[in-house]
C-alpha cells in the first residue's frame, strides 16, 4: 500500500481495498501503520539519518518505505517488540534486494526509543517546511504549528442525525455545535453516514428552505446534497464521474457534467453549492500523503478550473440567489485569490456576505474554506439583462 501511495495513490482508497478481507484487529493494525508511517514521514527521515546517517535519497524507494516502517514501529508504537519490526522489516528489503537486508538491519538495530532533539519545526511537526512558512503567513504561527499538529492524528469519527429524529440512546455519541452532527466516541451505530463535521458545518450558510431549487455542482460523494435534501429543497445533484455519482442515492436527479463548460439547465436556482475539486490540504489528518505529494507550484493548476465552475454557477444563480463556493483547501490560490478574480469580472450583481475557514487544531475536524455569495439582481433586472 505505501508503495502504491508513493506512486500517487491515496492511503483511504488502498485500505479500503486491501484491509476488506482482513480480521478487525489486522485491518486496524495495517491502518495504524500505513497512516502512521505517512503522517510522520519527515521525523522518520530524520531518524533514519540520525540513526542510520543514511539520506531518503540514498536509498532505493522499497528499501526507504521498508526501513520507515521498521523505524515507526519500533519508536511509536508499544505493542510490537522492537526485534520482531527489525525482522519483518528486513525480510520486506530482501523481497526487493537482498544486498540491501544486512544494511536494513544494521540500521534498524541501532534505533532506540531515547528522546530526540528535534533540529526545527518542520521535523518536530513532520511538515514541508515551506507549507509550514506558508500557513505562518496566512494564518499566524500559531495557528500553523496547530494544523500541523492536527495532522499527526487520527481524526475523529462523526455522523449525522436528521432533523426530527433522535440519536440512538444506546450509542456513545456526544452532541456538536453543529445541528444533527455527533462526535462518535464508542462503537457507530450501524445504519448512519460519516459525515466530518467540517463538510457539515458548510450547509447551514447556505439558508436552505423547503421548496427553494437547489444545485449542487461538485456533488460526488453525495454527504451534502443528502443534507441539503434534509431541508425539503428541489435538488438536482451533478459530477464528472458517473461512476462516483451513482453513490448518490436517487433521491434527487443525478446529471454527469463538467462543471467548468456551459451547465445543461434551462432555468436557475436558488441555491448553488460548489464543493469545488482541490488540493485537500484541509484533511491532512486523514489524507497525510497530500503534505509530501502537494508543491507550491500544484496550487495553481486546478484554478483555471475553479474559476470556470464558480462562473458557471453564478450564471446559473436565479435573482437574489445565494451560493457557497466551498473547498477543503487552506490555500489561498484555490480560496480567496479564485473568489476575488471572478467576482471582480462580474460587476456589481454580485455580493460577497461572508467568508469563513475552518482550521483543524482550531476548529474540530477537516479544515475547510467558504465564501458566501448572493445575487443583487431582481428578477425584472435579471429578464433585462437576459433580453
């Protein structure tokens, strides 16, 4: 799993495969090794220098997430005895090169659990340095050290209740600031969606009411549309991918479309949601291989493409509409600099209510981004402008 990761996988999608046939407790053991190895990946390269004076990129790629693994299991973990992680370890070099085991092992011995001094706070918090800086410029240091730290742990499980029913009393949930959304702190209850609090806190600034017509243009996995719907709205749900729409639920229409062209739709909607496409650095927690794979220069190359979408959705925006542009992003350059450009082009029909960020270590749950938009146009201005 983690050397599909390295290949560009994402960790939640290979366990979800790989763990399926395993007992609970091995399914939880290869989820607690493929997460931890990957959220600490910049202290575990550090050890493997400290103690192995060997560089990540001396190494052949195998034999770096093998010792990795060894190292993680031997200083982070408590129930597996240090010279049962040496020799499994060792045994994964030898499958990819069997001159490469005698180093491993020489390596992996000499690891200890004494406290380590770590060099800076990149290493400290097992972050890219220049993600680091940048948060510390946007949002303070430390605010930035607080969602690096949020980052190097599992995150919490929650769900979501509908209005008008009750949370299984025989549950072990606690009640959030955010309507219907629980933190789950035993076993789930069966029958309920996982829903981050995060994506659910989004909702709300949409002031959804029963009969409005509601768009929702980026809609795949469907946990928001199915929350919208909540509300009594007329919803029409759309994605690219045909195949991650059909797990919506066929409660509503579902439309396959690029979000980026010209919509299909004859007449507008009340409310528009965009859950636009992003980089994710908002769900470290839970993504930890978006850290190492995302660059300064990758932050850009879905723009063009943000900025298309939110055009689409505001030219699909009946008169004195609201739309939240939403992403699980930090960053500016999918966030405000995509928000500023578009509604700098559209004139004075447009009006920016609010914009709110969710930061983990702040906040609970996956960070998030939020601009609420409304339409100044009436409906007679907006069959002039049409005419």
């Amino acid at each position: 799993m983690l050397t599909r990761v390295a290949a560009g996988k994402y960790s939640s999608d290979e366990l979800l495969v790989e763990a399926a046939p395993l007992s609970q407790r091995d399914a939880g053991l290869a989820s607690q090794l493929v997460f931890g190895t990957l959220r600490f990946q910049g202290q575990l390269d550090f050890l493997l220098e400290y103690f192995g004076h060997k560089t990540p990129g001396e190494l052949e790629q195998a034999v770096l997430i093998a010792l990795r693994l060894g190292i993680y299991q031997i200083r982070y973990l408590d129930r597996i005895p240090p010279h049962a992680a040496v020799h499994e370890s060792v045994e994964l070099v030898k499958r990819e090169s069997r001159w490469a085991a005698g180093l491993a092992n020489a390596i992996l011995r000499k690891v200890t659990r004494e406290p380590i001094r770590w060099p800076g706070k990149s290493v400290e918090l097992s972050c890219p340095r220049w993600l680091l800086r940048k948060w510390t410029g946007q949002f303070g240091a430390e605010a930035a050290a607080a969602i690096a730290r949020a980052a190097l742990t599992e995150p919490e499980a929650y769900i979501r209740v509908r209005p008008g029913e009750v949370a299984p009393p025989d549950a072990d949930l606690e009640a959030t600031d955010v309507a219907g959304c629980y933190r789950v702190l035993g076993t789930p209850p069966a029958g309920y969606r996982f829903q981050d609090i995060g994506s659910q806190a989004i909702m709300p600034l949409l002031r959804l009411e029963p009969g409005v017509s509601y768009l929702d243009l980026c809609a795949a996995p469907g946990n928001k549309t199915l929350q919208a719907l909540e509300s009594g709205v007329r919803g029409i749900a759309c994605d690219i991918s045909e195949a991650r729409l059909k797990e919506i639920p066929g409660m509503c229409p579902r439309v396959v479309l690029d979000a980026s062209r010209a919509l299909p739709f004859r007449g507008r909607f009340d409310r528009i949601l965009i859950d636009a496409p992003c980089s994710g650095t908002g769900t470290l927690g839970r993504n930890p291989e978006i850290k190492w794979r995302v660059q300064a220069a990758s932050l850009l190359k879905q723009q063009q493409r943000q900025r298309q979408i939110l055009r689409q959705g505001i030219a699909a925006l009946a008169p004195g509409g609201w739309l939240v542009y939403a992403t699980c992003s930090l960053e500016a350059e999918e966030n405000e600099q995509v928000v500023r450009e578009v509604l700098g082009s559209a004139g004075n029909v447009l009006e920016l209510i609010e914009e709110k960020w969710r930061l983990p270590g702040r906040d609970a749950g996956d960070g998030f981004y939020a601009a609420v938009i409304r339409s100044r146009l009436t409906r007679a201005e907006a069959g002039a402008e049409a005419e």
